[in-house]
C-alpha cells in the first residue's frame, strides 16, 4: 500500500516525487474532467428556453453591430479583401474563443469553491472540463462560420489545414494567462472586476474588428492575440499561408505560459485552499 | 493577504522553505504539537469546541492544506465526508449526481456501475433518485452523499459531524455501517459530539482546544471531559456576567437520600442552582432525563404551582421519591419558564452540554435483564403467582 507523506516541504524539492504526483494526477484529471464536460455540457442551459442559441446569439449581435458601425462609415480604416460581415463574424468568434478560456479557470474555480476547500479533488479537472466546453463552442461557432463562408461564395483554401495550429495557439495563450488570472482571482476579488475592464480595452486595441492600420501596426503587434487572430483569420478566409510577424515567437509564448501558469496554480494550490 | 503570496513564491524556492515555521504578525496555529496513531479497523473521535481546530486537522489528513512543520504518514486511499452537500449539482438528478460525486472522489463511470445498486439501496431515497436536488431536503442530501462515499471503499474514513441531518434510521442505519466498515479493516476518523455516534463507533478519542490536544483517551471519556469543560466554562461565563443575565442556571446536582450513590427505585433529591438579578414571580420549573445518546427523553418532572425566585443566589429543588431508571448513564437537562406565557427565561443543557447522571447497578439476575434487552425503566408491579 502507497504510503502518502504530507509535510512543509516543497514539492519541488523532490522533482522525481513530484513527476510521479503529476503523471498520476493526469489520468485522474483526464477522467474526471471526461465526466464534469459532460456534466457542464448538460447544466449548461438545462433551465433556458432558447438554450444552445445563446452559443451563438451573443456573438452574431456584436458582429451585426459591428458591421453595421463600419457600413455607416462610423469607422474609419482600410476595408478587409473579404465581405466585411464574414470578417468581423470571424474576428469575434476568435476573439470569444480566447476571452472565454481566458475566463474559464477563474470562473470555474470560483464557482466550485467551496467544493475545493473539502473535497481533495485535482483543480485541473475542473479547468480540463472548461476547456472542453470552450472548445465545443467554439466548434459550435466554426460550423455557423462554414454555413457564412459557403454563402458568400468564399473559396476553399489549403491553408485551413493550419487553422487548428492557430486556434491552439489562441486557445493556449487564453489558457496560460487564465491559469495566473485564477491564482491572483482568487485569492484578492479585485481581479475579477479589473479583468472584465482589461477584456473591453483589450477587444478594442486587438483587430478584430477592424484591418490593422498600417500606422499602428508595429504597436498593435505588441499585443500578443493580434499575430494569432490575423494570421488564424488569414488561414481561414484569405488563404494567405505567410502568418502575420510574431506568430511563432507567440506560439512559444502559448505553450510556455499553459506550462508555467499550471506550475504557479498548482504550487499555490494548498495555500488557496487554506484562505478559501 | 500579502502572505498569500509570499508563500506561494516560496514553494518555488525549495530551500527557502525547510526554514523552521513561525508565526508571522496577525497569524496563529489553527492546530499544533498534535501526535496520534490510528490503525486499521480503529476508529478515532475527535472532539472540541468551535474553533478548537477538528476542521483543520480533518484538512491536514485529507491533503487538503500543508503543514507547516511536521509530518502525517498515511497508508491508503482517504475518503472524506466532510460536507455533504458540496460536489452536488443542483440541476442534475440524484441519480446523475452519483457519478459526480463518485468522480469527484476519483472513481470513473465504469467503476461506479457495478456499485450502483447498493448505493441505490442505502440511499433509500426510491422515485425520487431521478429528481433534480434542488428538491431534496438536507437529509435527503446526506443520504445520498453518505451513500456514495461509503460503497467507493476507502481505507479510511473522515467523518465530519454530517450524520446530524439525517433522520434516526439513517443514523443507525450509518452507525452499522461504520462498525461493518471497522470489521472488514477499514479506520475511521470521527468529528462528533454525538455520544450515541461516539460510543458506538470510536474505541479512541482525542480533545482539541485551541489548535491543541489537550486530552486523549477511549471515545467517551473524551466526551465526558469535553462536557466537564463546557460545564466549567459555563460556570465561568454565568459568574463573569452575573451583572448582566437577568436570570441564569448555574449548577444541577442529585443527590440520594439514601445511599452514598443513586441506584435505581432510590429517593433522590435535584438541586437547581440559579442566580436571578431581580425577583421573579409566577414561575414554573422543569427537568428531563434523557438517554446517554441524547436521542430520547425517558422522563422528567414539571413544576406548574407558581414559584417565586428571589434575587441572588438561590436553589429550587425536588425529591424524586422513586427514581425509576435502570443503570446506565443519562443527561438531564433543565428550564426556568414563565408560567403564564410559558416562555424559557433560563436554559441548561439545551443549547450546552447536558449535566449527566449517573445509576449504579447491582450484580442481579433483574439488573442483567434489563442491561440486556437495553431496558430504561422499571415499573412498580406485583406479582400475583
């Protein structure tokens, strides 16, 4: 029988203890975050009427604002190669895509709060759970974009094959921030109001909307969602394969803060649990 | 807050961490210098006030939280039911809700199937299984929680105070569970001031007060030391505020009339000791025996001819002219009441520990009867062959 030692010491202290913790948490995670994405996909709208239309209702209004905003020549700026509703449809589901993982480890944490604070369960599960919901939206999402793209005639490109790169990177960066947002979020409540703020500004020097001026496009490139949503956007509607400057370096950056962020929560874990 | 993180950054500095813990300012020990052992088949009470630590230490042996010095060695899977309701999803159906929970715990669908009909079975919750939980009562709740906890067969068990909302069925229906679970090897560790659930279930126990184990020995008489306390400490609390109650009960004692000790059918005088700051008339007095698991009220006294209770220190009493109780621990428990209104103007023993009383039993074939068939009181009858 497996003996469990519980004492002050770092789990990083022994590396060989701690990969063994992890690779067993790992499967304990994959299992029981399978069952919470199924449980989250059933309660998500059990008690609406409209149910699975509010996947998609939020997102068409703000495209069909949008559209209409730049129709009225209230925007002003170069105008996108392709129709300028599939351009915006596709900016805002992208841009959900990540702002909803990016929200997703906090939201989820914070509503099983007190389930964490007594049940010794793996967090991750809950946030593999969130993802599977964030995924199977934005699927959801992708498909409409097909119906859109095949009504406004626009061509099959190869360089769709590389759109599950950009939307992993996307969804990963979402995730990797997400992971430091719910470790802040829930140990001082400021976070969660700052972060519905810092979205709004966000969406707003993030083209997703809108073609990158020229004039501001090495500041905008600084904003690392602005290469993974332009070059994703590209892959999908323009069939343009060259991604956008900074693509790769923010893919790295992707991949590192999923790996890092993870690492920070799951070292704080045992003295969140002692403030909740 | 600010050690939040500070902590946290010191889980990524493995040497800054093998410095010795203290307190920092504002900070305290929620549970310190607390050392036991618990093998299988055993089962621990632990016992204490609010805020003795029971829920941290509980925390501690689940993995919950860290400590700070020391260690804990656990040999076995641990399942906890430290709240029953958490893990529950409101809008699912109890019979959804199973898989939830079991998954929670770590155990997958597959896993949980060949279980389902036991689990089913001990819930006894019948129809209402597919009914979403939001309508079900909190005994319904701990039915099912308990339920699903106890047939994923942990090695050991965290109990913290839950069996309170179930009905008495279920907690007897719990309590031989917990004793089956004990037989086939399993421990248990138990949060309860129940005494019923303490002596059937716990051989040992320990008392917590402020972080610390003050006291360790078999389940009850854990549970009688944490009475004594609560006594004292009440004793203390109606001394200290005896300028500011209006009326208190301070004390309950019996005493034999005849005999150095109360046996069963003895005379036997109650003393009630009340501290009053200003006279009060039109009162009644009352007094109820209850079984030691405090489950059941045998018998009591009412005094409804209007009393009058002077200002100070003073005793109300009563003879008792043939106690009727067999031997065996009970808790008694008593009331100063308005007459007209009936309202309690003094408590003891309801919201606080109760005063036991104790009857001695003699080596006879009677006594070992009723000791058998658990038998509470006698009755006086004439044998006419």
């Amino acid at each position: 029988m497996r003996e469990i030692i519980y004492n002050s010491s770092s789990p990083l202290a022994d590396l060989r203890a701690f990969g063994q913790t992890v690779g067993h948490d790992i499967r304990a995670v994959l299992r029981v975050g399978r069952q919470l994405f199924v449980r989250n996909l059933r309660v998500q709208y059990r008690q609406s009427v409209l149910g699975y239309l509010w996947l998609l209702a939020p997102p068409l209004f703000l495209a069909l604002t949008w559209t209409l905003l730049s129709k009225a020549n209230l925007l002003q700026g170069r105008q996108p190669t392709v129709p300028l509703p599939l351009f915006v449809l596709t900016g805002i589901f992208l841009w959900q895509g990540f702002v909803e993982m990016l929200n997703s480890p906090l939201q989820q944490l914070t509503a099983v709060r007190a389930t964490l604070a007594k049940v010794r369960v793996p967090h991750e599960a809950f946030v593999v759970a969130a993802v599977g919901v964030v995924v199977f939206n934005l699927l959801v999402r992708l498909l409409v974009l097909g119906g859109v793209m095949w009504w406004y005639d626009v061509g099959w490109h190869v360089t769709l094959l590389w759109v599950p790169v950009g939307l992993a990177a996307l969804l990963g960066l979402g995730l990797g921030l997400g992971w430091v947002i719910a470790l802040f979020g829930l140990l001082y409540s400021d976070v969660a109001n700052a972060l519905t703020l810092l979205i709004n500004m966000w969406f707003l020097i993030t083209p997703v909307v809108y073609v990158v001026p020229s004039r501001y496009a090495s500041v905008l490139s600084l904003n690392p969602v602005t290469p993974l949503l332009t070059t994703t956007r590209n892959w999908l509607l323009t069939g343009v394969a060259h991604p956008t400057p900074g693509f790769w370096p923010v893919v790295g950056l992707a991949g590192a803060s999923v790996a890092l962020g993870w690492l920070a929560y799951r070292l704080a874990q045992p003295h969140l649990i002692a403030r909740f | 807050m600010w050690y939040a993180l500070r902590d946290i950054l010191a889980e990524a500095w493995p040497r800054y961490r093998a410095r010795t813990a203290r307190l920092r300012p504002h900070e305290f020990w929620g549970v310190q210098d607390i050392s036991f052992e618990l093998r299988r088949g055993e089962a621990l009470a632990i016992v204490g006030a609010n805020g003795a630590g029971k829920s941290t230490l509980l925390k501690l042996l689940n993995g919950l939280i860290k400590p700070d010095g020391g260690s804990i060695h656990i040999r076995g899977q641990v399942g906890a039911l430290i709240e029953l309701g958490v893990g529950l999803d409101p809008v699912l159906s109890g019979r959804e809700n199973v898989f939830i929970r079991a998954a929670l715990l770590g155990f997958s669908r597959e896993q949980v199937l060949p279980l389902f009909a036991q689990i089913e079975e001990f819930a006894g919750l019948g129809s209402a299984l597919d009914m979403p939980i939001q309508f079900y009562s909190s005994g319904m709740v701990a039915r099912l929680a308990y339920a699903v906890a106890v047939h994923l067969r942990p090695d050991i068990l965290l109990v913290d105070e839950v069996l309170a909302v179930g009905d008495m069925d279920f907690q007897r229906k719990c309590i031989n569970h917990m004793l089956a679970y004990l037989a086939s090897g399993g421990s248990v560790v138990l949060v309860s001031h129940n005494p019923y659930h303490v002596q059937a279930v716990c051989q040992q126990g320990v008392l917590l007060e402020r972080g610390r184990l003050t006291f360790a020995g078999t389940g009850l008489e854990t549970l009688d030391k944490y009475y004594d306390q609560q006594q004292q400490l009440l004793a203390a609390r109606n001394a200290q505020a005896g300028g500011s109650v209006p009326l208190v009960i301070e004390e309950l004692t019996f005493e034999s009339l005849t005999t150095s000790t109360i046996v069963t059918d003895d005379t036997v005088q109650m003393h009630l000791t009340y501290r009053a700051q200003a006279p009060q008339a039109n009162i009644g007095w009352a007094f109820y025996i209850w079984t030691n698991d405090g489950l059941t009220c045998v018998t009591g006294g009412v005094n409804l001819a209007p009393s009058h209770l002077a200002p100070g220190r003073h005793q109300l009493s009563c003879t008792v002219e043939r106690l009727p109780l067999t031997a065996g621990q009970y808790l008694v428990k008593a009331a100063i009441f308005e007459l007209q209104s009936q309202q309690p103007l003094a408590l003891l023993g309801w919201e606080d520990a109760p005063v036991p009383l104790v009857v001695q039993g003699e080596l006879t074939l009677e006594k070992s009867f009723q000791s058998m068939i658990q038998q509470l009181v006698t009755l006086p009858i004439s044998w006419h062959n």
